[in-house]
C-alpha cells in the first residue's frame, strides 16, 4: 500500500473527526489530539519506502543515509 492510496480514507475520519469535536461544548482538546494522531499513525504507518539506492555494505549493518521515496 501508498499513502496516496489510503490518503482519502484518512481525510475522511479527519473529516468526522472534526464534525464530532464542533458539536462539544466543553474542552475537547486532550481527546481531539489522541484521536488525531491515531488518524495519522494508522495511515503513516501504511507507507513503503521505495528503496532506490545508497547504503551498501555486504552483510554488515551500515548507518547513514539512503535514496529514495516514503510512499
């Protein structure tokens, strides 16, 4: 899967999120921000990291940085 492929999912639950938090009348704003960085994590953790090039070392771990795309 992409982030692009989930992206209108989570505009929806952004979106009913949203419409949830206008009908309070008292202080929301702890439950608003668990409720919007679940939003984000489900979907950020959907991503592929499209490996191009750049850390190469045989078998042996390798620090650094590599080229290529978060989708």
């Amino acid at each position: 899967m992409s982030l692009n492929s989930d992206k209108q999912e989570a505009i929806d639950k952004m979106k009913t999120l949203m419409a949830d938090m206008r009908t309070r009348t008292d202080n929301a704003d702890q439950e608003f921000a668990e409720r919007f960085f679940e939003i984000m994590f489900e979907w950020m953790i959907k991503a592929n990291i499209k490996y191009t090039t750049g850390l190469v070392a045989g078998a042996n771990p390798v620090t650094g940085s590599f080229t290529g795309n978060l989708e």
